[in-house]
C-alpha cells in the first residue's frame, strides 16, 4: 500500500518554504494579486511585511514588477492561481521573463481538475504546456506538499525562471520530507519491466495505486515521478522505454502539449516504443468535488490501469 | 543662462547628427520605424547628456540610474545616442536588424543568437511588446527603494501603449505607492501606426488622468531641450509621487515628408528619400 502522511494542499508547501528560507535569501520578495492567502504566502506576508507585495487584481503588473525588481538584484517570487498567471500573464512571461534572461519563480497555484467546485473558468489545464514552450523557463509540478516545499527551496538555489505548478485541493502526502530531489532529474518509485507510468503533480499518486492494482493482477509497472517537465529527465526515459517497451504518462493536464507531449518527444527520437497518455482529452472541466471530477474525466487509478493493459497489447 | 544656452545649443546640434544617423541606418537595414525614432530624440538626449546617472565605461555598474524604452520600436534612436556615448562600437550601428547583431529590431537586453549569452552594454530591458515597460520600471524603482538605493529609473513610453491596460495597472500602482524615485516621459507624438490617436481611441485628457491616479505632471515641448531639461530638473527633485513629463512632439520631426505622416511610422526610406531627408536636415 502507498502509504498516506496525510492530506494537505500541495500550495501549502509555498508558504512553508518560503517562511523557512526567508532569513537565508535577504533578497527574496513575495508577490501576490489579492491571492496570498489562497496561495499560501499570508503567514510570510504578515512576518515579512516589507518583502511582500500585494499588487491586487493586477496579474500582468505583477509580473513586469517581479522583473523590474529581479534586473535590480532582488529575488522575486510571484503567485497567484495558475489560471491567471501562466494563463493570463503568457506574453508578460515570455516578452519580460524569459526574454530578459530575469529570475523570477512563477507559482501557479491552484491548477488543473482538482481546483474542483470553481470549474472550468479556474481549472487550468494548459499551463504546463504553455510554460514549457518558453525558452530560458523550468517547469516544475511537485506532485504533494512536501514535495512543492522542497522544489520551491531548490528553486531560489537556481538562477533563471521557473514555473512551479500546485494544487489547491487537500490531497495525499506521500513523500517524505527528507527525500532528495534534484530539478531535472526524474525519481524512480518503483521498479518493473511490463509497462513504464511516467507522471507528474497529483497524478503521480494515482500513478503507484495503479501500479499496486496492476501487481495483483501480475502486471509488473516501472513508475517514475517526472517532476521537471522541463529540462526534462531524458535518461530516466530512455532506460524506461528500454526495460518496459511500452509507456503511459499521466497529468493532470491536456494531453496536448504538457507531459505526455514532453516524453513523446523524447521517446520518439531515442527508443520509439508505444505510448498511451492518461490526462484530459481536449475539453474543458466542470463543477464538482475533486475526487469526482478526475473520476469523471479518466484521472483516477482506475483509468491508468485501464490504459496500462491497452498499450501492452501494442508492445 | 548663458553657459546653458550654449549647452543646449550643442544638444541641438547633436540632436541633427542624430537624426541623420537614424534615418542612415534604418535605410542600410531596410525596416525600421523612423516616425516614432525622429520623436524622441531630444527627450533621449537631454536625458542621457543632461540627467541620467550613467557611466558608459562601466555600464553595468551598480549605481547607475535605469532606463526602460517601453517604446521598443524607437530604439534606432537609443543605439544612436549610446553609440555616441561609448556603450558600443559606432560601426555596430550599421548592423541593426541584422543576422548577428547586438543591435535587434527591437530592443533586447541579451543578445541569444550566439554560442554564449551577452549582455547588450545600455539595454536595460528587452522591450518591443508595448505596454510591459512600465511595469518593469516600476518593479526596478520599487527595488531600490525596498533597499533605500539612491538610483532612478526612467520609463519612455509611447502614447499610442497607454491603449494598453497593462500599462494603467503600472501607473495606478506607482501612484498609489508614491513611487517617486520613478519618471516616465510620454512621447506624445500624437500618432500610432494606423492612424491619428485621437481617430482610434484618444488618450485625452491625458494630464488628468495622470494627476487623477496620484502622479506629478509636467508637459512640455518635447522638442525643447531647455523645457525637458526644466522639466526632468524639477522631477528629480520633486518628492512622495511618480513623475510623468507629457512631452508633446511630432511624429517623424525634421523631415518634412515624415512630420505628421502616419505611413512613415515603420518603413525605412528609399535611398532617394533619405538623400532628401537628410538635405532637409543638413539645412536646418
């Protein structure tokens, strides 16, 4: 069994890191649009009064701020919900970010499905892909609240842009606190040579269910958590493809241009095996609980397994 | 007065090599927005030689004051006036918009089409998207005062941007957050690519609107060195708002085919017309 630590919004990881590293990066300023308590930073906001700034409703300003204040030597970290940062503010990143080679950490909280009762208008589901295409741009998706922490910290210690996608749903916990996590190298979760489940964000969870569901019906899964999307982990895939012969991304995501693309693009060029891509097939979302959205739209353990046994037939 | 008007009247007579050397260049790379270039080269001018906190010997030194040309289409006019100031090599000057340049077509603070990223010496942000300027300016200005430096940072936007709304979150917050370390002078040269601003949609009243979101207005002869200078003076001193001098000018100034003329907003000049532009100008 996966073992649950508990259940807790990936964003938290935000403010908890942030809160921690304070004191070590003099230079650090937190950026928000009348979200900080909703993305985590109103503790840091209420310590550090001087370091943060409250734009309000202002994304696009928000961010040409954290790039003035970057190119004169401070450390900015700007957040809000991922809709309207990564969504929203696309040009802003790309023109003031990334073309002026700033260093700026964008954390886009509250993405994808699980954002849930909002619906459709809130829950993201192209911003990995929209960040990845960028030149000079990270892409991060912490798949629980400890993981989030530790990329936030790891983050700061990198110079350059990077996007780091959370959630805003309490989910499981399950890795440790401890753990090593280097950007741009995958984790190995488990070992097996049937099929490879390369995912990322809350789909990294749903991913082991699967794999342990897959083990009692003798179907042995090598599953690896691909944290960075971008710089992506191109060995951690071509020695899964050699072992498995056949791979299943899983995101929380369109299955346009975000993971599966990421990996397909790898793939293809190093070691072609036959892939299968577990995320949301060209829609928008809807209303509804967590759980009963990724349910709904082929997210849970369940449709992994599904999509495991289908590609195996095609090794 | 008298030291000063001699002063000026050197900067005048730059101001005419300048535009020269704008409209040579733009010719020799074959695109380029020569109206919005020939606006803004006083306003450029009295800044770099009059006002602004620089060292081109050391262009990246700490102290300097910041300069953001939100107006990224006018940077001919930049390249030109930091070519004379020593940022870079005059002979680059004849390489813009070409493959392997420093000198984009629009501006870019890093060069990336080489093995290794370079800093361009001057450009302080990548710039060309209107609308993004300001809020960067702000974010610099914002900076130094959080680490209580004495720098400026100076935003030249165009009027045609304030179409933008980025560019009012910009100046609503700079107000409200009395940045006064912060001035942006408007390049009011009253056109944008299409058609007159106020045939689109017309900026006015524009002073008001500034001094309504808790800004210090001035408006001057954009093509006054002695008022820009009045102008930038009083900006630097004055204490607890952001800055804005609304500097009226022509779009196109000094070449009477251009003045005015929306169709010379961005396209280089036949090698005919330039010899005529520039005759016009030798003659002033």
């Amino acid at each position: 069994m996966v073992t649950v630590l508990e259940y807790k919004p990936s964003r938290e990881g935000l403010g908890e890191a942030l809160l921690e590293i304070a004191d070590q990066y003099p230079q650090l300023v937190a950026i928000g649009a009348d979200t900080a308590n909703s993305t985590s930073l109103g503790k840091f906001a209420k310590k550090y009064p001087e370091r943060f700034v409250n734009v309000g409703i202002a994304e696009q300003n928000a961010v040409g701020i954290a790039v003035g204040l970057s190119l004169v030597g401070k450390l900015p970290v700007v957040s809000t919900y991922a809709m309207f940062l990564a969504g929203r503010c696309w040009e802003e990143i790309r023109q003031s970010v990334c073309y002026n080679y700033s260093n700026v950490k964008l954390v886009g909280t509250h993405a994808g499905l699980t954002v849930g009762p909002d619906g459709a208008s809130h829950q993201i589901l192209e911003d990995i892909a929209l960040m990845r295409v960028l030149p000079n741009m990270s892409v991060i998706v912490p798949s629980d609240a400890n993981e989030a922490k530790v990329a936030v910290k790891k983050s700061l210690e990198k110079v350059g842009a990077v996007y780091i996608r959370l959630s805003r749903e309490k989910l499981p916990v399950f890795t440790s606190p401890e753990e090593d996590f280097v950007i741009g190298k995958a984790k190995l979760l488990r070992e097996g040579s049937d099929c490879g489940i390369i995912s990322c964000g809350v789909m990294v969870y749903e991913s082991l269910v699967a794999a342990e569901i897959l083990e009692k019906q003798g179907i042995n899964c090598r599953v690896i958590n691909m944290h960075t999307v971008k710089p992506i982990d191109t060995e951690a895939i071509i020695n899964t493809a050699k072992k498995c012969k056949c791979i299943v991304t899983c995101e929380e995501h369109q299955v346009y241009g975000g993971l599966g693309s990421a990996v397909a693009e790898v793939v293809i060029k190093n070691y072609p095996v036959p892939q299968r891509f577990v995320g949301i097939k060209d829609k928008f979302g809807e209303s509804g609980p967590a759980e009963g959205l990724m349910l709904k739209y082929g997210l849970k353990a369940q449709h992994i397994v599904e999509t495991v046994k289908e590609v195996i037939k095609y090794k | 007065m008298e030291k000063e008007n001699i002063r000026y009247s050197e900067l005048e007579r730059l101001c005419k090599e300048f535009r020269k050397t704008i409209l040579k260049i733009i010719t020799e790379a074959g695109s380029g927005h020569p109206g919005g270039s020939l606006s803004v080269v006083e306003i450029l001018t009295t800044l770099y030689y009059l006002h602004l906190n620089h060292n081109p010997k050391n262009p990246f030194d700490d102290k300097r004051d910041r300069v953001v040309l939100s107006k990224g289409h006018s940077c001919p006019a930049l390249y030109v006036i930091l070519a004379e100031l020593g940022y870079f090599d005059k002979q680059e000057l004849h390489n813009l918009r070409k493959v392997n340049s420093i000198l984009q077509g629009h501006p870019a603070r890093v060069y990336n089409g080489g093995d290794e990223v370079k800093f361009v010496p001057g450009i302080e942000v990548s710039t060309g998207s209107l609308g993004y300027g300001l809020s960067v300016a702000v974010g610099m200005a914002l900076g130094f005062k959080m680490d209580n430096k004495q720098n400026l940072v100076f935003a030249i936007c165009s009027d045609g941007e304030h179409q933008e709304g980025s560019i009012w979150e910009a100046i609503m917050f700079a107000g409200f957050k009395q940045l006064d370390n912060l001035i942006e002078i408007v390049d009011y040269n009253k056109l944008q690519q299409e058609s007159r601003i106020d045939d689109s949609v017309s900026l006015e009243p524009l002073k008001e609107k500034y001094i309504s979101f808790n800004w210090q207005v001035y408006e001057v002869d954009g093509h006054k060195i002695s008022e820009l200078d009045t102008a930038l003076a009083d900006a630097k001193k004055y204490k607890g708002k952001p800055k804005v001098i609304i500097a009226h000018t022509v779009k196109g100034k000094g070449v009477s085919f251009m003045e005015n003329n929306v169709d010379w907003h961005g396209k280089a000049p036949s090698k005919e017309l330039l010899e005529q532009a520039l005759k016009e100008l030798e003659g002033k």
